[in-house]
C-alpha cells in the first residue's frame, strides 16, 4: 500500500479547527522529579517508543525504558525522526505502527519527535481503526509546548514547505514533564527553544481570539521567561530555572492551543521549510519587527496587550507607546545576551540571491500558513514582502 500518497492526499484536508467560545484541557500532566514513574502504570502493555534519534544515542532512552520495564510492559522503538516532521519519515512510522499494532504510543523528544508522532498516530489510525490508542508525550526541550496541544507541524522536503495541521484528535492524552530530560539542553537549543516560548505566550496575548484563559496562561509564561530564561541559558546546572521553562513552555503550549498564534509563526514555518532556519531562531529574529507591525496602524488594544507583557517583565511602561518600545528592545537584549542571530544575513548558510528570490513566495505562503488566522493586524502580500525584506539587513 502506498502509504505516502495516501498521507499527501489526507494533509491536504486538514485545516485549522478553531472553537470559538470553548475552552478545554484535553491532556493530563504528570510532573515534578518522579513524574517519569507514570510509565511504569500506563495502560496497555505494548508500547511504540517514537524517539529523536539523539534520545537512544545519548543513552537518555533508558530513563524512559526502565520504568516500562519495571511495569512489565513490551517495546519497540521507532527512531526514525527527522527536525519538520518530513512526510516520509511520517510515512514510515505509519507502515511501523500499522505492523506492530501497538495499544499505547509514547513520544520523547523535541517538538519534531511529538509532532511525528501526532501525525503517525493520526495517519495510521485513519488507514486502519484498530482501537483508541493513547498518545503520551515527553519533551525533551522547552519550547514547542506540542504536549499539549492540538496541531501538528509537518514538512514536505520537495516543495520546501511546512503544514501545520490541526485536530482534537491529535492532542495528546496525557504529558509528562520531566526536568532530568532537559537538564543537558546545549545552550543555542536553550536559546532558541526559549524565544519559541516568548513567542508562543506574546502571540497568544495578542491574537484576535484571545480569551481571559489564555491571557492568563500566556502571561505566566511570559513572567517565567523574564525570570528564567537567561538563567538557564547561563547556568545549564540550574535546576530551578529549567525546570520553570519546561513549565513556561507547556503553559504557553496551553495559551495558544485556546487562543490561535499569528503572523510571527505564519513566516518562521517558510523560514524553516525553505532554509531550515531552527524554528525558535527564525521566530526570535521575526518576533521585534512582528511586535512593530503590529501596533503599525495605531491598534490600541493590542498595544495596550503588548504593554502588559511588557509590565510583566518590569520594563520602562510610561504609557503604553513606551512599553512596546521597551518591549521590542527587551527582546532584541534578550537575544544579543544569547549569542542570537538578530537578521538573515548572520545564518551563513542562507545565500542573499536565494533569500531575496524566495521573499514573495513565502509572503504568499505566510498568509495561507493556518497560524496566521490569529494576528491581530490583518496582513497583506505586500506588508509581508517587506518584513521578510528587513529581516535580511
């Protein structure tokens, strides 16, 4: 059976789902420093371990194997991820799972790692309905928030483009946060997995779909980020501060899950289909000039919410014109402080020629990219050229 075509065909019919006046946590959340016992209990005993393939090479698989077998449980492993979920991949962990039938998946990884395994899950049951089976996620970085949330962004390498998908049933059933995993995070993933949280809480507050649910989720993940962030990106032996933006990445997860994203995550998504710029690293760099268009066109409600982003982290708040600049300045510190790129043109393997000829095809794209629906300012082609233009100089 040709699995790929199928799965092209079925991407292709996902669109956003978006429930207005509904807020709902479909996923159950184990943490603290035991939190990884849980396997030893989960139900069904046949278990697909969908991993990075850094997880088994580093020997961190064994703390989630252990506990499977001190639980008796039976397993196999799927390593078989890639960074953008690429279809084929997807493809292959379908035909895995379609073969070995088993009643529960777990998920450990980055965001790519979950993603995959949303989409694996999601594609096989629809080619064969076997039965309900659980999904449980572990990151192993703290940015994505995919633990909690109900989309899946994945990739095809021959159009160059990312798809985020979006379905309750792809929501996982129940996460697991466990500070030992993200303990011996390098500091570039530290750096760009936490702008993908600032991201994700900033795009929540503002978006067009807010609600006084995800207002407050996303602006505990944003009082996280200002007090641990650096710290963590400093002092990778701080165990107080990754612990807290492991927590800031699944609250934020939960923020934009109600709330829908925008514009930022609309052009990152083009930025990592065509360059394969690391998605928190495109987000960073697009996130000050997005808060600058943003307000462009004098919207004071959503300059009224990034300035209450910007009281959250202390900074200069005078009136609200003065906090969003405060804001915008904050963020680029933030970034230079961890060793950012601030434009384009510092990613060595981005060519100028390329970039400029790519700039109206991914304008096009950013607008169709499901996450753009939630931007507060309403873009146009054009307005998107020329952001995607100043993040070159």
């Amino acid at each position: 059976m040709d699995y790929n075509k199928i799965m092209e065909s079925k991407i292709k019919m996902y669109k956003m789902e978006v429930i207005m006046n509904c807020f709902s946590m479909n996923t159950k959340i184990y943490f603290e420093e035991n939190a990884l016992e849980h396997l030893e209990t989960i139900a069904g005993q046949k278990v697909l371990l969908i991993v990075d393939p850094f997880v088994e090479e580093s020997g961190m698989i064994t703390m989630i194997t252990e506990p499977l077998e001190r639980g008796k449980k039976e397993y196999e492993i799927f390593k078989e991820v890639e960074p953008d979920a690429p279809i084929d991949k997807i493809t292959q962990g379908v035909d895995k799972m379609l073969t070995y039938h088993p009643d529960v998946l777990v998920a450990v990884g980055g965001g790519s790692a979950i993603d995959s395994a949303k989409a694996i899950r999601e594609f096989a049951l629809k080619i064969e309905s076997y039965g309900k089976i659980p999904l449980i996620a572990i990151p192993t970085t703290s940015g994505t928030g995919s633990e909690v949330t109900n989309i899946s962004v994945v990739s095809d390498p021959g159009s160059k483009t990312k798809q985020p998908l979006s379905s309750e049933s792809l929501t996982p059933n129940e996460a697991i946060l466990a500070v030992q995993l993200v303990e011996s995070v390098p500091a570039f993933i530290t750096a760009d997995t936490g702008m993908d949280v600032l991201t994700h809480a900033l795009e929540a507050l503002v978006s067009s779909k807010h609600s006084c649910f995800s207002d407050a989720l996303a602006e505990k993940a944003i009082e996280l980020c200002g007090t641990y962030l650096l710290r963590s990106y400093r002092n990778p032996k701080d165990k107080e501060a990754r612990e807290q933006m492991h927590y800031a990445s699944c609250l934020a997860g939960m923020a934009f899950q109600t709330s829908s994203l925008g514009l930022n995550h609309g052009m990152a998504h083009q930025l990592g289909g065509k360059f394969h710029i690391p998605h928190g690293r495109a987000n960073a760099i697009i996130l000050p000039y997005l808060i600058a268009y943003n307000i462009g066109t004098e919207n004071k409600e959503t300059m009224r919410r990034y300035g209450k982003a910007a009281k959250i982290l202390g900074l200069n708040c005078f009136n609200d014109t003065m906090a969003v600049r405060s804001l915008i300045q904050w963020v680029k510190g933030m970034m230079k402080e961890m060793n950012m790129p601030g434009t384009i043109s510092e990613i060595e393997k981005v060519p100028e020629c390329e970039y400029e000829s790519a700039v109206w095809d991914m304008a096009e794209s950013a607008l169709k990219d499901a996450c753009t629906m939630g931007n507060p300012r309403i873009p146009v082609k054009e307005e998107v050229v020329l952001l995607y233009q100043k993040l070159w100089k």
